[in-house]
C-alpha cells in the first residue's frame, strides 16, 4: 500500500522523505529537529569572526587556511569572509569536467581581486567518465559523493603538503539543514567508491583522489592533522545576502538553483533525482530557507510548482551530459526506468552505521517539545531499549536531553541495563566532556558494552563519526536521539 502523501504545515518536506515523521499538527521531524541555537547576535559574529581570525594566524606558515571553491554561493562567501579578516587562504579548485563558464567566471573574480593563490585540479576525465557512469549502472542515488569525496581527499592533502593546519569550508546548517538520510551516502565511503567501480568500471583508477576513512578519521583526531571549521555556522548565514554581498562586491552571478554551477548537478538534481528516484532536493533547499527565515512557506510552493529549469534547457542538458559521458539515449534511458539500488547493497565502510541512523531518525529532538512530545518520549525510549533487551548499554548524555534520558530509563525499569553513564549533570561541563569524546573516543574502548546511545544536542555528528571508525565498535550498536 502506498504510503499517504503528507506535506509538512511549516515547510515543504513531505514523506518523499521515507523516514519522515510529523506531530500531530503536522509539523515534520526536520522542523522539529532545528536547531535555532545557530542563530547569533551581530556582536557575537564579530566575536566569532575575530577569534576565528587569531585562532587561523596563530599557525605559522605560508598559508592560514585552505578553501575549496568552486564557484558556488557557499564557497564564494567562505572566500569573502577569508578576505574580511584578513587571512592569507590557499583556494583549491576542483575541475570534474563538469564545471560551467558561470562558475569560472565567478572563482577568477574573487582570486583577482584579493590576489589569492590558486591550485586547480583537473581530474583525469577518462577516469571520472567512467565512475560516474558504473555509479549510473550500479543504481545508487548518491553520484555526487564522487566529486564530493575527490574534493575532500585533495584539500587534506593540499594541507598536510603545505603545513596547513585549518580548511574552512562551505558547509553549513542554515541553508543545508534536513537532508533525508535515504537521499544521500557517506561522502567518506571510500570503500564504496571501489567496490561500484570494480563491479561496474571499466577504466583503471591511478590518479583520481581517495582517501581511506581509516586515515581521514587519524587524521580529524590528530593534534597536527587539518581541522576542518564550517565558518558560515560562525555567523548568521543567510543565503540572499551572501549573493548580495557576492554580486556588489565581485560582479559574482547567481545561478538558478543551489548547486548549479556544475551541468551535471543540475542534470542529476533536475532530472535523474526526480525521474529514477522521486526525489525533489529543491524540497530541502526551500524548507530549509524557511527555517532560517529567507522565505516563506507560500514562496517555497510557488517555487515547487515551477519545472527545477525549463523544458528545453532540460533536453539539452540531457543530450549533453549523454553525450560527454559516451552513452546512448536508450541505454540512459534504461538504466533512469531500472530499480534504484541502495549504496549498501555494495561494499561500504558505513553501512551498519547509516541503517542505524535511518532507524534511529524518528526519534529526532525527542525531548525537545514538551507538551506534545514528552508523551511520547517514554514509550519511544522504551521502544529503543526494549528492542536491545538483554544487551548491555552505554548511555552518553549532556544537558536537558541527557538528563530526561535518564530519567525515562528509571521510570522504565531498564537502568540496570545500563553499564555506564558518561554524565556531566553534576558540573555542567558540557563542553569539556564533548571535547574528551569528540577527540579521544577510545575512551570508551574498554568498556564491555554492545550499545551506545547518545543523547545530547552537542557533538553528535563528530562523536558518531569518530566512534564508528574505532575498530572496537564495529559489531557495536550506535544510536542516536536527536538527528542533527
């Protein structure tokens, strides 16, 4: 039976999004989930700016940060930002093949005008062709982390080669936040990327840049490896403005849709994703405008009812993109009307992590609205820890999350499954307490425990991230009560 179409009374998710949930005023699990705390006050920016400013000069070298850039609203404001305070950034560039005359055009502007040094990486074509196109064969729905990986993999070793110590990126929670976990994959899943090609390649791979999860994950945890700062987190980031400040400032020019300054992203977004998947990401990037107050509800519809770009523009993106990557219209055409297959049906480094956070995912921001949800906290964490009956638990929890957590563990009669609490009720010391988990998560490595829970609003993508690269925690059991 078909799953009823529910559209979400605060923004435009609905339950395209299979893991989905709403209240019972139909507020989906993404607005539920937000976190306003993001938003600062314009003295705090300042602050935020001029410390991140110190923090990034205090290293010496010839360059105080790296910054991939690709054209794109998001990276073009974190380049800005760079020249705002003052700092002396390496911009890397990565070119797929894929780029538009718009996005070039966009980078040389703000590399002219503060005289930033530039690296550009053109990826081997014959090699890129051929993943994107056994990422095609193979079904799967993320053919972007190609591209994204390959950039992540070249900025850590552009930074370990010239001794720098930060890479600011682009990523931010404003404009990005409330991606559908099923709609993507792990952009570190290096496994994945060889075992799709190996099955479905035909192209030797010598100089297409991947990096190990294993190594990345040494590398975040290292006193003297790269830290990545998402520095539009730092400010209140508002896309309209960016392109604003971008187009006064550098003659920057916007494109149509988020992402669009690669053709084949605006292909992929604006037809493989909706015609082999029945995903809209414009439903992401809208909703999450209107959680940060860029539009409203009645914008983001009117928007949703228009064609991603128009029809002939459509086809000739298509016959382009066919064309480039070698192929016929028919065989194209075949794989888009093919079942779509699920990145863990292939090799992976994070399969048992990413079903966990699927199923993990309804109970986002449990505790978070009182009146309407705080009935259904204990019986939802009952739920969780009834279905591990037996096994031993770990609980991580921090400020008003933690606490509930604990407190519907005794009410539940299910405390004495719990072998440990990492708890900072007592001194508040939430920060300190992230930072031991976030850098150091072997701590936990002898404990005999076979689930953890986390339960906090702080840290919870980098301890999770840190933790399922432990060796130790592999046939462990991770789950998470709030899905940043």
């Amino acid at each position: 039976m078909n799953k009823k179409h529910i559209v979400c009374t605060q923004c435009v998710m609905d339950t395209s999004d299979k893991d989905i949930y709403f209240n019972e005023k139909g507020v989906c699990s993404h607005c539920l989930n937000f976190d306003e705390t993001y938003h600062v006050s314009p003295a705090q920016e300042e602050e935020n700016l001029a410390s991140l400013a110190v923090k990034l000069k205090s290293h010496s070298a010839k360059y105080d940060c790296i910054v991939g850039m690709s054209g794109g609203v998001d990276s073009s404001y974190v380049a800005h930002l760079a020249a705002e305070m003052n700092l002396n950034p390496l911009v890397v560039h990565l070119d797929n093949g894929w780029n538009s005359r718009l996005a070039i055009r966009n980078v040389a502007k703000i590399i002219d005008k503060h005289q930033f040094d530039l690296e550009t990486l053109i990826i081997d074509w014959q090699e890129f062709r051929d993943l994107q196109k056994a990422f095609l064969r193979a079904g799967v729905i993320d053919i972007e982390l190609l591209t994204d990986h390959a950039i992540t993999a070249t900025l850590y070793r552009l930074a370990q080669k010239h001794n720098i110590k930060y890479i600011l990126s682009g990523v931010n929670y404003a404009t990005e936040h409330g991606m559908p976990l099923s709609w993507n994959w792990n952009k570190d899943d290096k496994t994945n990327i060889e075992a799709i090609h190996k099955q479905f390649g035909e192209v030797k791979l010598s100089t297409f840049p991947l990096i190990s999860q294993k190594k990345l994950a040494s590398l975040r945890q290292s006193e003297t490896g790269p830290e990545s700062i998402n520095v539009l987190n730092l400010i209140n980031y508002s896309a309209a403005r960016a392109k604003q400040e971008l187009q006064s400032g550098y003659g920057w020019e916007a494109y149509s849709g988020k992402h669009f300054e690669s053709v084949f992203t605006r292909f992929y977004q604006s037809y493989i994703l909706p015609v082999k998947f029945g995903v809209d990401k414009r439903k992401v990037h809208l909703s999450a405008l209107i959680r940060n107050g860029e539009i409203n509800r009645e914008q983001a519809m009117l928007e949703l009812a228009k064609p991603a770009i128009e029809n002939r523009q459509l086809l000739r993106d298509r016959d382009y993109v066919i064309d480039k990557l070698e192929m016929d219209l028919e065989s194209f055409e075949g794989l888009m009307k093919s079942s779509p297959v699920p990145h863990e049906h292939y090799a992976s480094d994070f399969t048992a992590s990413h079903q966990l956070r699927k199923q993990s995912g309804f109970i986002a921001n449990l505790f978070k609205k009182e009146s309407q949800v705080e009935k259904q906290a204990s019986a939802l964490l009952k739920h969780y820890l009834d279905r591990y009956q037996g096994k031993t638990f770990v609980i991580y929890c921090a400020g008003e999350i933690g606490a509930r957590t604990l407190e519907q563990a005794r009410e539940k009669g299910v405390y004495e499954k719990i072998v440990a609490v990492v708890d900072n009720k007592a001194n508040h010391n939430q920060h300190n307490l992230g930072d031991i988990l976030v850098q150091s998560p072997e701590v936990l490595g002898s404990l005999d425990f076979e689930v953890l829970l986390i339960a906090s609003h702080k840290y919870q993508d980098e301890i999770f991230q840190n933790l399922i690269s432990l060796p130790n925690m592999t046939e462990k059991t991770l789950i998470r009560l709030r899905d940043c």
